[in-house]
C-alpha cells in the first residue's frame, strides 16, 4: 500500500494521546504499542480528508487475525499485545469501489513487538488511490457528443460524462476508457495507474483523419497538484482500434511491461506495439523488409528500438501465423495487437509469448 511520494510541505502529527489502555490478554506478558500519525497535505483539494481522525486503524497478526480495530480518534493511548510481528494499517476509506471526489490515503506497516518494551510507530497516510480526468476539446465534442464513455477497472465501472468535472478515482492497476458511439462499444485507451497518480486526459480528434470518418485521438498532458504524487505521460491514439473493429480489450489482458514479470503464466493475453521480427539470439530487425513469418517483437510503445526492452513472441503455424507474420502483413509494423498464449522466461534469449491460442488486431 506504499508508494513514493513529495512531501511539500510539513503536516501535523496527531499524537495527543487519550488516557485509555487498550490490553490483549492479562494472562500473557506483553508488548507496548504507541502510535502516531503524519498526514502531511496542506492544500485543499476535491475530497481530501481535512484530518486522520475519521481514519480507520487496524492491526493485524502475523497469522492474519485482527487483534484491534477503531476509528483513529477513538484509539487506546497504549495498546498492549502478545509479543509478535504485527501489521499496522491506516486508512481514510475501506472501499475499491471506484467513485468520484474520493482520494484514499493511509499506510501499512510491520512492526515486531518484544515482551516488556514499548515500541514507538509512526504511521505516513500518503494517497494510494489514482485520479483520472478527461478533457474533451471543442473538435471531439463535435463528433462524439452523443457517445457514451465509462471508466473500467476490475473493482468497477464508472460512467463518464463530457461536463463532469469530478475526478474519478480507482485503485492502482489497469483502468479501460470505453466509448460507445452509434452502437458501437470498444476500449480506446487503457493504462496503469500507480499509486497517488493524477491524469489529466486531453482528448482531440486526430488532424489527419479529422476530414473523413471521426475516430477518436487521444493526447494526454499532466498538470501538478503541489499535495500529490504526479508523473508526467503521453500517448497519442489513432483511433485505429475503436474505428477498426476490437469489439473490446480481451478480458485480463496485461501491457509488455507487466508480461516480462509473470513468466510461468499460461494461456494469458498480452497486448503491444509490433516493433520488429526476425529474430535470433543476439539480434533482430526493427525495419522492413522482413524474411521471418516465425516471430514477432511487440514492445510497450510504438518506436521502441532497444531489443532488451522487447518480447519475443512465436508465430504458431496456421492462421495466426499467416495474420500477424511481417512478411505477408508488413502494415503491422508500429500496431498495437493483442496476443493469447504462455508467457515463457526465454524465447531468442528474451522474456517471451509461445503457444499462441488467438489474437486481436
């Protein structure tokens, strides 16, 4: 539940303890556990707890039992265990639900407590939820006014309307944007959002393609908020999945990035740029013309060019071979494809997808 975050500026410690003495067993010879807390956001913003007070204090056993739970301004001043490893969490909501205006901060710790000693612990509530914002300019107003857009992760959905002004918050992971246009529905845009990230998501109609058919194009620019954590992005969408015909992203589908972690997983779909083929095991093309209908290299972005940043993936005979190979589909060069298989630690000396089972292009 931690991640790296700026403090920017000094918060408060709420440390005023109440007389109370919280003790787990009279039986058994105890440990001291003291708690505090440092909120530290000064700024106002949408949603933003004003103080930890409300927030909800739970420690667990190593065996994952609760051993005590209350609201932070209700707890004991001295809190008394069975000697042990403990986690201590604070949170300032419970739910994964995503929702509007509702940042979640809290902390998790581990703390060992030795029988007769009294342990000092400090807890920091940083933001471990995301915010996302969209944006849409006059020209995809235009064109896509009617459309319905949502906001998907695992814990849920959330429809999006073009005058929202709220910030629509979820937990760390991977959130789809979902447009519905003349009866048709298709995921334009996924990412992964990490801990105290906060999206400002510009969207705009492709120049190029502004004349024929509107497709949607997505530009995306990030301000700074001085209370949070915020990462600088871009991404530039060419409509080519949403006008194409991907009905939707396959279910679970995970980006390159993630994939070279999970080697050993089976019959798992993994989504990328086609960057290159013609692979050994110390080289590969990055440029057409192509010789290799065998395998492919899919890469997070589109202009990836350094091969240790790549996934190789087998070309399995048949018709997935004969839809994805770059000598017969050289178009695919710089595409996005989604792709079904077992993700192997090494395929040409690289982290790897064999098997394939189906595909999306």
């Amino acid at each position: 539940m931690k991640s790296s975050f700026a403090i920017l500026a000094a918060g408060f410690v709420a440390a005023a303890f109440i007389s109370s003495c919280f003790r787990l067993n009279d039986d058994v010879p105890s440990a001291t556990l003291v708690l505090s807390i440092d909120y530290p956001v000064t700024s106002k913003s949408e949603g933003l707890p004003e103080d930890p007070s409300s927030f909800i204090l739970e420690i667990r056993g190593s065996e994952g039992k609760t051993h005590y739970r209350s609201i932070w301004s209700e707890r004991a001043s001295r809190i008394e265990l069975s000697p042990g490893n403990y986690t201590v969490s604070v949170v300032s909501d419970e739910s994964t639900q995503p929702a509007y205006s509702k940042p979640i901060f809290g902390d998790s710790r581990t703390v060992s407590l030795v029988s007769g000693e009294t342990t000092e612990l400090e807890l920091v509530a940083s933001q471990i939820n995301a915010g996302i914002r969209l944006l849409p300019d006059e020209a995809f107003l235009a064109s896509y006014r009617n459309a319905s857009v949502f906001l998907r992760s695992k814990d849920g959905t959330l429809a999006y309307g073009f005058d929202e002004e709220r910030t629509a918050y979820f937990l760390p992971g991977t959130v789809q944007i979902l447009m519905n246009h003349d009866g048709y529905t298709g995921t334009v845009y996924q990412l992964e959002l990490e801990p105290a990230r906060m999206l400002t998501l510009r969207l705009s109609v492709a120049e190029k393609l502004a004349t024929v058919t509107p497709v949607t194009s997505f530009a995306i620019s990030v301000a700074i908020d001085s209370s949070r954590v915020w990462v600088e992005d871009s991404f530039a969408y060419d409509g080519g999945e949403y006008a194409g015909g991907i009905p939707d992203t396959p279910a679970g589908a995970v980006g390159v990035k993630e994939a070279r972690k999970i080697a050993g997983t089976k019959a798992q779909w993994v989504y990328g740029y086609v960057v290159g083929g013609d692979l050994s095991s110390s080289s590969c093309s990055f440029e057409a013309p192509f010789s290799s209908r065998t395998n492919l290299l899919i890469a997070a972005s589109a202009g990836e060019k350094n091969r240790a940043d790549c996934m190789s993936v087998q070309l399995t005979q048949g018709d997935i071979r004969n839809a994805l190979n770059l000598v017969d589909n050289p178009g695919l060069l710089g595409k996005k494809i989604y792709v079904k298989g077992d993700i192997v630690e090494a395929y040409y000396k690289l982290p790897g997808i064999q098997n394939l089972s189906d595909y999306r292009k």
